[in-house]
C-alpha cells in the first residue's frame, strides 16, 4: 500500500514538473510553442546538445558570460544568428539569423530559453 502511494505521487510530482512554464516541453508556454512551430527543435532540443547546443546549455551559458543581460544576447543571437559561441562543446554548426520572427516572438523564446537556467 505505501509502495502504491509512493508510485502515484511521485508520477503526480512528475508530470507537474513536465508541464510547469519551467518543464521541459510545455505546450502552455508560447515560447516552447514558437520555438517547436519555429523549426528550431530540428537543431537544438531542451537537454541534450544536437547539432547546435541544447536550451539548457544556452541558458546556463548566457546567465553565467552576461548575468541580467543574458536574455538580450539570446534575442540577439536569434535576431542575427550565431557562429562559434560554443565550439568548446565541439558545435560548429552556424545558427542562421531568424530577425524575421519579430522582436516579440524573439523576447518570447529568449525568456523561455532563459527559464531553463539553475
């Protein structure tokens, strides 16, 4: 019986993390939502590093080189794209510029990346 108990709260513990505004893959979050509508999980993905860094990576980067102005160089590198920012994780894929999503939908994915940082 405490086998059970156990088993369902920690599933219920789970998917409240999973699809917090902080989870992995929300699909509440507008900027998961831009990021999946986007195309940009053919390159990166939240935990693991693809053919560009993952989202957690871009975010503890960002936070630990730029501290409160991380968010700004998120937008940027999505407003201009990026080359070799993370070539000590052996990524040397260029990140092409994606200005043409607008300056809100760029804040939008930046703040969302961001939330990833510990």
């Amino acid at each position: 019986m405490k086998l059970k108990v156990f088993v369902v709260v920690a599933a219920t513990a789970f998917i409240m993390f999973a699809t917090s505004q902080n989870g992995f893959a929300s699909d509440n979050n507008p900027g998961y939502n831009l990021i999946k509508t986007s195309g940009c999980l053919a390159c990166h993905a939240v935990d693991q590093n693809k053919v560009g860094p993952s989202y957690k990576i871009i975010a503890e980067t960002n936070k630990k080189l730029y501290g409160k102005d991380a968010i700004k160089h998120i937008e940027k590198s999505i407003e201009n794209g990026v080359k070799g920012k993370y070539k000590n994780l052996g990524i040397t894929a260029a990140m092409p510029p994606y200005g043409y999503l607008g300056k809100q939908k760029i804040e939008t994915i930046a703040k969302w990346i961001m939330s990833l940082a510990k």
